[in-house]
C-alpha cells in the first residue's frame, strides 16, 4: 500500500508542476501577442489559436486533476443520500458518462484532424 501512495504522490506532483509548465507556455504567446501588436505594431496570427490550444490541453488537465482530488461539485441534494451499492453506481454511472464524453471527443477531434490533414489546413482562426 506504501507503494501505491509513493506512486499516487509522485504523480501528483509531476501533474503540479506539469500544469505549472503549461501555465508558464500559456503566457508567453499570450505576451509576445501584445508585444509584437502595441508595440512593434505588426500583430502575429498565430498567438491566439496557440494560446487557445494550450488552454484547451490546461483545461483537460485541471478536469482530471479536480477528479482525482473529489474537488468537483457533486450533486449533493442526491448523492448524499445514497450507501453502499447505490453511491457506487452512481460513481460508476458518472465515470461512464465521463469516458463517452472523452471517446466522442477524440473520435470527432480525430475526424476533424484526418479532414484537415486531408486538405492541408494549417489554420482553423484564418
């Protein structure tokens, strides 16, 4: 049991300064944008939908992480009442729900990416 919890907190911590990484990739972009616009006056296109990328692989991980530390909101007014069975089911049931959501999003990001790969899109933003 030792094990699991040496290996539970290692990464947790990797996933801490993971997100941390991210953030620090986030605001480069984000700042080089206002840079290159009131500064240099020459804006580039690419910041922004970069920015939105990075956002989208932090906002994937903070859903994860939230899950793993029971920080979600749940819906109480139900799920205190049940015991046993019944709230594990509900566990269950949710997980489910969760793991269709990701299946349907990979399969529809993946189909978005073949069709652009197909047509040599570079840019959704332009």
């Amino acid at each position: 049991m030792k094990y699991l919890e040496r290996v539970k907190n290692g990464l947790d911590t990797f996933g801490k300064y993971w997100a941390l990484l991210i953030v620090v990739l986030f605001a480069l972009p984000a700042f080089e944008a206002v840079v290159m616009r009131y500064t240099l006056n020459q804006p580039t296109i690419w910041s922004q939908e970069l920015c939105c990328m990075i956002f989208g692989a932090y906002f994937m991980i903070g859903g994860a992480y939230g899950e793993a530390c029971k920080a979600h909101v749940s819906m109480d007014l139900f799920y205190l009442k049940y015991r046993g069975a019944a709230k594990m089911f509900a566990d269950t049931l949710a997980m489910f729900a969760c793991g269709v959501f990701c299946v349907v999003l990979i399969g529809k990001g993946g189909s978005t990416f073949l069709r652009a790969a197909e047509i040599g899109q570079r840019s959704d933003s332009l």
